[in-house]
C-alpha cells in the first residue's frame, strides 16, 4: 500500500542512518515529486538522469543508491526511475539487483551510458529471474560485453514480465544474438527489443539467419532494432521471408546497414503483401534510386498499413524523392516520411513543398521544411526523426505519441 508522498523526509532520514552525505540533486528531484497531485493516483517517474539539464547536476554515484532505494522500498507509487547518464558500476548494479529482487510495484528502469559491465550484468539479469514487476529495461551504452548480453538471453527465456528490453550500444556480440533469437523462440511477453551495433566479426549474417528464424514463429514482438550489423542484401532477403508469415511486427529498424536498392527489392515485394508493418526505418543505407522507386511502387499501389518510412542519408537523388511524393499522394495511410540527408534539389524540393500545402504532409511528421528564394523552393532540416529520442528524453511530457520517435525512448508500453 502506498505511503503518503514524503519522499523528501524519508531520503534525509536515510542518509541520517547511512551515514551518506545527501545528495542535492537526488533531494531537489524527492521535494518536485513531493509537490505531484497526481503521486497517490498514478505511478510517477523519478528523473535522475545525469543529462538534458540546463545547469550541470552532480550525478547519482555507487554511494548514492543505498539511500534512494531505501526510500523507494516505501514508495509504491514510483513505477518509474531514469538513471541514464549518471556515474554507476558494477557496485550500483548489484544495489540495484537486491532492489529489484524484493521491490514490486517498479515498471520502468533507465540505466543507459552507465559504466555497468558484465558483471553487473549478470546480477540484473539474475534479478530478472524472479522479478515480476519491471516491464521495460534499458540498458542501452553499457559495454556489459557478449558475455553480459548472454545473462540477458538466458533470462529471457525465464521471464514472462519484461515487455521492453534496450540492449543497443552494448557491444554485444555473435553469440549473444544468436542465443537471444533463440530465447525469443520461447518467449511470449517480450514486445520491443533493441539490438542495435553488436560487434560482429563475420561477414556470414549468421545472426540475421536466427533472427529470421525467429520472427518465423515469434507471435509477441511488435518492435525491433538491427542497426549497425552490417546487414547486406541477402539478410533483408531472410527477413522479408520471414515477415511473410509474421503477424505482430510494426516496427523494422534497418538503419545503418549495406543494404542496396537490390535489397529493397524485397522490401518492395514485402510490402506488397505485408498488412501488418507500421515502421519502416531504411536510414543510412544505400538504397539510392532505384531502391526508392521499389518502395514508391509498393506503397502508391499495394501497401496501405505502413505509416512511417525514414530514408535519411541513402543517396537518393530528385528522381527517387519525387517518385516517393507521388506516392504519398496515392497512398493515405503513410503519414510519416523523413528524407533528409539525400541529394535534394529543386523538383524534390517542389513535390514535398506540394504534399505540404496540400495538406497531405505535416511539419511535425517529416524532417524537412520548405522555404522560397527570389521565387524558387528549398527544403531545410528539421530535426526530426526516428531516432530523436533514442538517447535522449525530453524532461516535460509534451511529446506527440503519434509521432513514432523511438518508442523505446519515450512511448509507455501500453502503447501496445
């Protein structure tokens, strides 16, 4: 049961009986959540992340942690702790461990760009065993290493809580993705995973091969991230077979790869008959034009599902960003599109500058805005996208769901 929200009084109390000096901007954070109408009504977030603030705060330590999950252990209402960019190791790892090996009511950890390793890792992952309250971890920028990323596979074949798992910039390697598709197999709960830049020494795709495999029979995981693997063409091609028969995937994130336009030819003929992907992210490949007149084709003529399609930094020249607008004019469904970072000039300048006074395409849904000189339209960069928010969150809450900016950042799980 819920205390009354003292969280102030019971952090300096338990420094009192530590022995540990208070820290103030762990204490600033306790007093704002103190002042939350909303704190015995609905679960609240604590934000101590270490960065997004406009004058430096000293950051949560190892030392600090005993404290504040002394007073968490009172507080059920605190469903929510962001963590990211502060100055834990392993030690703080294993604080929090025994914290969620008898904490029950927390939903939501943000331990990123920490400097937890892998066995830090292991002691998480181990609390994760029993733990039956955390719906979404990330652990996103700590070099927990394969090994640490193999503790998490083997508890993903043990847990039927976590929803949302951030493992992305981990340097996780070949046989902690291979053993973590093959725990997908299994798992029936997990529903958005980042596996984004594993260190990978092959050039076999043997790691995509398994994760094909998976989504073959994985009928829970809506989202997911493959950026930096080195991804070529015949990788695409295992996991557009794959996506034929899947039913749950909405979000496919390739960015980052050596995909060419002969891979996206797949893609093409995926969504043709695909009815089930909502995202697709395609940036910082190599798709060119030809790959974008593929996309172009299925989406003016077949698909009517996706919603939102990034292909930033692809070299694609007028021909490919006009052919993707005249799309965009056919299809209604597609309402997100980011394009930035390709060879804009002045037709493509034209065509998006059209869906926008139209009303087709709005600012907040694409990366670029339209601007006349002595009578000519240019495109500038907005700095939006869909990884805007994957290693940042805003601090207020006054960011648009709808606007598919890396969900494992900043969408809620019930979003699913």
């Amino acid at each position: 049961m819920a205390v009354l929200p003292d969280l102030h009084l019971h952090y300096v109390q338990a420094c009192q009986d530590l022995s540990q000096p208070e820290n103030p901007f762990i204490a600033r954070v306790l007093q704002e959540a103190d002042k939350n109408d909303e704190i015995n009504t609905k679960g609240i977030t604590l934000k101590l992340s270490g960065n997004n603030h406009l004058v430096p705060v000293p950051r949560v330590t190892d030392d600090d942690l005993g404290a504040l999950v002394s007073v968490l252990d009172q507080a059920a209402f605190v469903t929510g702790l962001d963590l990211a960019y502060s100055l834990l190791t392993d030690a703080g790892a294993q604080t929090i461990a025994t914290f969620l090996q008898e904490n029950s009511s927390l939903r939501y950890l943000n331990l990123m760009f920490n400097d937890i390793g892998t066995s830090g890792a292991e002691l998480i992952a181990e609390a994760l065993h029993t733990n039956q309250s955390l719906v979404h971890l990330r652990m996103t920028g700590n070099k927990i290493g394969n090994q640490g990323g193999m503790f998490f596979a083997s508890m993903l074949r043990i847990n039927s809580t976590l929803e949302k798992l951030d493992l992305g910039d981990c340097d996780v390697g070949l046989h902690c993705l291979i053993a973590t598709a093959i725990a997908l197999t299994e798992n029936k709960s997990l529903k958005a995973i980042n596996l984004n830049r594993p260190l990978l020494s092959g050039q076999q795709e043997e790691t995509t091969v398994h994760v094909a495999r998976m989504l073959r029979s994985n009928s829970s995981l809506v989202e997911l991230h493959l950026g930096k693997h080195g991804m070529k063409n015949f990788g695409v091609e295992q996991l557009c077979e794959a996506l034929y028969t899947n039913s749950s995937l909405r979000y496919l994130d390739l960015s980052c790869n050596n995909i060419t336009y002969d891979g996206v030819k797949f893609l093409g003929e995926l969504l043709k008959r695909n009815k089930t992907l909502r995202i697709l992210d395609l940036g910082a490949n190599r798709i060119e034009d030809n790959g974008a007149i593929y996309l172009s084709e299925a989406l003016a003529t077949r698909n009517m599902t996706l919603q939102a399609l990034s292909v930033v930094n692809n070299n694609i020249t007028d021909e490919g960003l006009v052919a993707l607008a005249h799309a965009m004019q056919s299809n209604t469904t597609l309402s997100h599109i980011y394009i930035w970072g390709n060879k804009i000039d002045r037709n493509a300048s034209v065509a998006f500058w059209e869906l926008m006074e139209m009303g087709r395409l709005e600012l907040g849904c694409t990366d670029v805005v339209p601007y006349e000189v002595d009578g000519e339209v240019f495109l500038a960069e907005l700095s939006h996208g869909l990884a805007k928010h994957r290693y940042w969150a805003p601090r207020s809450a006054a960011v648009d769901p709808g606007a598919a900016n890396a969900s494992l950042g900043i969408l809620p799980v019930s979003e699913y």
